[in-house]
C-alpha cells in the first residue's frame, strides 16, 4: 500500500513536471512568434524609412533640376527677366 501511494506520488509530480514543461515550451514558442513579429515589423520600418530618404533626396534633385532649367533659361534670355513655368 505503501509502495502504491509513493508511486502514485511520484506520477503525480512527473506529470506536474510535464505540464510546467509543456506550458514551458509553449511559451518559448510564443516568445519566438514575437521576436519573428518585432524583427518584421523592424525590417518594415527600415524599408520605410529608406524609402523617405529615398523620396526625400528624389525631391532635392527634382528641386535642384528645376532651378537649374530657371537659370538656362534666365541666362539664355541674356539676364533680362525671371521667370519660372
């Protein structure tokens, strides 16, 4: 009888041991679900971000170009007027 109820107990705290285990494993399984989720959402802020600068250094050069044809065309017009179109 004796043996009976330290078996019983000792079941009882393997299969204790298995369910932290299990909720264990579960967890780490989560906690890298999350990491792939955070380093998406990293990667995807970084595209964007690129693609600002990208927009934004686009825009310069489009701002740069356009003076540069105002000025051809002031000096092609011998300095005499300012116009922009």
């Amino acid at each position: 009888m004796e043996q009976n109820a330290a078996a019983e107990l000792s079941a009882l705290r393997l299969l204790g041991r298995l369910s932290v285990q299990q909720r264990l494993a579960r967890v780490d399984h989560r906690l890298r679900l999350a990491r792939l989720l955070v380093d998406g959402i990293l990667d995807e802020r970084s595209r964007v971000e690129r693609q600002l600068r990208e927009a934004e250094q686009a825009e310069r050069d489009a701002g740069t170009q356009e003076l540069g044809t105002a000025i051809r065309r002031y000096l092609a017009q011998g300095g005499r007027s300012w116009t922009t179109s």
